[in-house]
C-alpha cells in the first residue's frame, strides 16, 4: 500500500546539473534557429525538471533566458564536472540535434565539441557505455509498451531512456 499524501523528496539540482541543461539548451541554438519542435520539446522537459528536481525559480529562469540568447560555449560546458552530466550531455546533444530532423554542420561540429571534451575521457567513458546499454535496452522496453497503442519516432524512444536515467518522467 502506497501513501499518496506524503510528497517525493526532489533530488538535487547542482550546478553541474544545471550546466547540463544549459549547455543541451545550446544545440537547440547550434544552427541559428530554435524551431518550435525544439521550444515545445524544452517547454515540457522544463516541467518535468520542475517535478523532479529542486531547482530554484532562479534557475528556471535562467533556463528559460539561455532558450531566448545564446550563450557561450566554452563558458557554460566548463561547468559540467559530473561525469554523469558529462555522459548525458553527449547523448542529449545527439537527441536535440535531430529534433527538426536535419543535423546542420554547425550542429555536428558542437557534438563534435562535446564528444572531444566530454566523451573520451576516463571519467566519463565508462559511464557513457552504461548509458549506451541502458537507452537501448529502455528503447526496446518503451518501444514494446507503446508500439500497439501510438507509433513513436526513434528519437522518442531515446529522449524518454535519456529522462529515465535522470530520475525524471518521459515525455508522452
């Protein structure tokens, strides 16, 4: 029997984490246009930040303004020092580049970016093969409970795996 009336504790929302999520907010900015797939998607993981985690309004705020101006590189990637942040950022970057469907070359050069910095380092590669087995099997398990009901694009399946290792809801 579950409690309803006492409410989850939220996780923690550090400054790595934070980082994290400004610096996924830069690939929508990568090719010079926020389409609305890419606004609409950050919409909905912004409320699910906001379940999850503690996050201060000033930080969703801050969020909120890095959809509005992009913001530098170099400046805001140098804060993710979790590896796990650091792993997942490598893979959400490859989710949001393929939101509209076209990956832009400045887009694979800003995954580029990341992988060189992030993605073959001896902090973060073991991590990045945990999660690389982890959203194939979440692919395979979604895609097995959702198949018969709603057809999903691939991306779906991986975006919903990313959340999932996040501690967060995926995104229906």
């Amino acid at each position: 029997m579950t409690n309803t009336s006492v409410p989850a504790v939220k996780k923690s929302f550090s400054e790595s984490m934070l980082y994290m999520w400004r610096s996924i907010i830069l690939m929508a900015h990568a090719d010079g246009v926020v389409h609305d797939k890419e606004r609409h998607l950050f919409d909905r993981i912004f409320v699910k930040i906001a379940k999850a985690y503690d996050a201060t309004p000033e930080q969703m705020q801050l969020l909120a303004r890095d959809m509005s101006e992009q913001q530098d590189f170099d400046e805001i990637t140098r804060h993710v020092t979790d590896p796990e942040h650091k792993a997942v950022l490598v893979y959400f970057a490859q989710v949001v580049a393929s939101i509209d469907g076209v990956l832009a070359y400045d887009e694979a050069s800003m995954i580029g970016r990341l992988q060189g910095a992030f993605g073959l380092k001896p902090d973060t590669e073991e991590v990045m093969k945990k999660i690389r087995a982890e959203i194939s099997e979440q692919m395979q398990k979604r895609k097995a409970e959702v198949e018969t009901a709603t057809p999903r694009e691939p991306i779906q399946y991986a975006l919903d795996a990313l959340l999932f290792r996040l501690g967060m809801e995926r995104l229906d």
